[in-house]
C-alpha cells in the first residue's frame, strides 16, 4: 500500500489582531504550521522564515531513518535565519515563532514540535492530542501544581517556554517518529483554535467532515465564532491510499504571513541596506557649441516640453485594467455557490455570501421545502455560507442531505386496540429525543452536508 496526504491549509487573522502572524504550509510531503509570537516585533517574520526553511524538505525523497534527521537539522537551520534576520535588522531582536511539522516518509511521519502549536490524529473515530504544549501552565499540570481543568483559565496559559528564536539559549524541538495509517486524519493548528474551541466540538468537525477543505473551513468559522481573539491557523491531512482515492495534483498551500513577502527583506540572500553616498556635485555633461548656442537663445524658458496626452492615454489604460479586473472577479463570484437560508427555507445561493458596497455578491437561485427550524442546532450555524459547493448540481446535492437531517422520523398509526403498544406492522417506533451533542454524530452517519 502506497500512502498519500490530501491537505488543507488556512488561516484568518481573526477578530482582534490587525495582522496576521501566522504562518502555514501543505505539500505532498511536508505539514508545518507556524505561529509568531504575538507582542513581540516580527512574529511574521519569524513564522514566514520557518516556513521558508522548512518547505524544501517537501520531497519523497527522505529515507525512514534520515527523514527525522532532516527535519531537526532543518529546524536548526530555522533557527539561524532568525539570527541572521536580527543582525540586519536589529528591531526584530527578541522574535520567535513556534513550529509543529509533519514530514512523510513512505509510511512513517516525522514529527518536530517546538511551542504550543498543537497536533491531533483522529484515528478510528478517537482524537488524541499528539503534542505537548511547551507552555508554562504545562508545566505546572506536568508537575502536579494545577489540575488539566485549572489550566484552561489560568492568567499565565498563554506563557510560552520554548519556541524557535534568535535567542542564545539552544532550545531543541521535540522529535519522534509516527506510524502512518490509511484513514488518519491529521489536525495541526495554532492556539487561535485550540484555545477557543473545545476539544470534543474539534472531533465533531473532524470525524464528519468528507474533505479536509470542508474541515478547515468549519474549523476557522467555529474559532471566529467563539469570539477567538488571537490569529487562526489549521491544517488538515488525510492519510490515503492513493491506489484506492487517488490524490489530487501535487499543489502546495501557503497561507498565513508566509503567502506575502513580509520577510523578503532579511533573507539569507539579503544583506543590510547599504548606507546612501553623500552627494556630490555632478560634473558637467559634454555638448557641442551648436547646443551651447542653443542654450544661450532659449535660457529664458529651460523648461521640457509637456505631453499632455500621455498622462490621459496612462489613465485610460489602468481604468481598463481595474474595470476589467473587476469584472474577472466578479465573474468568479458567480461561479460559486452555498447553502443559506431564505424566507425560513434552506435554499441554494449562487456567489459568494458578501457585498461590495451596495452590491450582494450572491442570490438564491433554488428555495427548497427543508424549513431551518427542522434541523439540529450544529447544521443551522453551517447555513452562514461554510457548505460552499463548485456546481449548481453539488449544491443541491448538499442540500438534499440537509432534508434528510430534517425529515420526521415516522410515527406509527394508532391501534385500534385499548393497548397503546403499536404492532410490528405499524413502521418503525419513533425515535426520542436527542440532545445538540448528539444530532452532529446522527449527521456523520448518514454524509455530511
């Protein structure tokens, strides 16, 4: 059996931040998620430098025995980029970023953690927490000063004790090696989730989802939702058999700082600007007597001649460069579409669910008989534009799914008898009540929307 990772990667900078310090990457080979210390001057910097150090382990070309070997030898050389990057730019001094990486090796998975970025595997229906937070309160947990419980509300949670920086102190990653399974499901993400979204709402997510672009995308509109104040990254893997579910083309995806060039100016290929020459008089340029008479008849007016036209022809063509641009984009919104809801009903909305100033970007092009009101409370909060489908044919598809969580469960017809007991033949007996926590484990059994 030949393994294979279908990813997703995302990430939002939340609710509060005004810039995204979060950094992730997804290949074939390689999983990284990456978070910059938040308060400290170029957390972008350092999550885009790790990504950017790690991304060309992303190759099957590691060997079970070196692939462990090459992703601790590549977070070191992470970590000298930092230092590189505080010597030219000494305002970035004090910057780290904490890393959790994946690297695929035939069927084993290296793993290198440093900080309190966290990895999950679902595996048979179980999420376990991979990862140990190199956190503070961990380690008082870890030493039996405070209960997993206490933990979650401690004022010192988000005190982080080993990350990747430019400090002197030589902070080594974990490292280990995992078994690779067909089935896994492989979760890595920064506290933006972690911390705002309980753990068993993360296994709901993640145990029903179809695709890891479904899961990503519920995962960060869950933190969102939860008021999560710090910058939101996941990625999620499937460990397939690709003989069986053949993977999609070999694309990576970079998200988060690491997508801009936020770190072009400190890297390793980059050297300190150099300081600006103090001008010097400029020596006379050479010219013939004809242009010195030249000269002499037009001194009064040395001005250069103006061509007026120019600026009108320059305007025109970056009018027709943003009004085509816009309606490209625009064109692209509407070959989108998802489930929302309309006059009470689930109904299929083609576009994207935002405006551009007085113009909705979307409208509702079927109205189907499923009232909201019939589904469970989890499907009812996805109904904000999360189900997005690529065709008309997929939304509806999707939503025919939705009238399935909907439909009554069939009641028997009275019996004509005193007993109140229905008889064999009268159907199925109608199911009680469940609670909101178990209505999305009736979803995953019969296809997520």
């Amino acid at each position: 059996m030949t393994l294979a990772l279908r990813y997703a990667a995302r990430s939002d900078v939340g609710l509060v931040r005004h810039d995204n310090q979060d950094s992730a990457y997804a290949g074939p080979n390689l999983l990284v998620v990456a978070d910059g210390m938040g308060g400290h001057a170029g957390g972008d910097i350092a999550s885009s430098l790790a990504i950017s150090a790690l991304a060309p382990l992303d190759t099957p070309e590691h060997g079970p025995d070196q692939a462990l070997h090459d992703l601790e030898e590549t977070v070191e050389r992470a970590r000298q980029d930092l230092v590189h990057a505080s010597e030219i730019d000494p305002d970035l001094a004090g910057m780290g970023t904490t890393v959790t990486a994946l690297l695929r090796s035939g069927n084993t998975l290296a793993m290198a953690h440093l900080g309190d970025s966290r990895a999950y595997l679902l595996r048979d229906g179980t999420l376990t927490q991979v990862t140990v937070d190199h956190t503070f309160v961990q380690h008082l947990v870890d030493t039996g000063r405070i209960s997993p419980d206490e933990a979650e509300t401690h004022p010192q949670r988000n005190v982080v004790m080993r990350v990747l920086g430019d400090f002197d102190v030589d902070l080594t990653p974990d490292m280990s090696i995992r078994e690779a399974r067909a089935g896994d499901r492989w979760l890595l993400c920064s506290d933006g989730l972690s911390g705002f979204v309980p753990v068993d709402q993360i296994t709901e997510v993640l145990g029903e989802c179809e695709s890891p672009d479904e899961a990503a995308d519920l995962l960060i509109t869950l933190a969102m939702t939860a008021g999560s104040t710090d910058n939101i990254t996941v990625v999620v893997a499937d460990l397939v058999d690709d003989e069986v579910v053949p993977p999609p083309a070999d694309t990576t995806q970079v998200v988060g700082a690491a997508a801009t060039d936020v770190a072009a100016p400190v890297t390793r290929e980059t050297g300190p600007e150099p300081a600006a020459a103090e001008a010097a008089p400029a020596a006379p340029a050479p010219h013939d007597e004809d242009e010195e008479e030249d000269e002499d008849e037009s001194s009064d007016d040395v001005r250069p001649r103006r061509r007026p036209w120019v600026g009108v022809l320059v305007t025109l063509l970056v009018l027709a460069g943003l009004g085509f641009g816009g309606w490209w984009a625009y064109g692209w919104t509407q070959d989108q579409y998802y489930l929302g809801v309309a006059d009470g009903q689930v109904a299929v909305y083609q576009g994207i669910p935002q405006d551009a100033g007085p113009i909705s970007l979307s409208r509702a092009v079927e109205v189907t008989s499923t009232s909201v009101d019939d589904l469970p409370a989890y499907w009812i909060e996805r109904l904000d534009g999360s189900i997005r489908a690529e065709s008309l044919d997929e939304a509806l598809e999707r939503a025919d799914r939705l009238a399935e969580e909907a439909a009554p469960t069939p009641v028997p017809a009275p019996s004509p008898s005193s007993s109140p007991s229905p008889s064999p033949s009268d159907g199925p007996s109608p199911r009680p009540g469940s609670s909101p926590s178990q209505e999305p484990a009736q979803a995953a059994g019969e296809g997520d929307a």
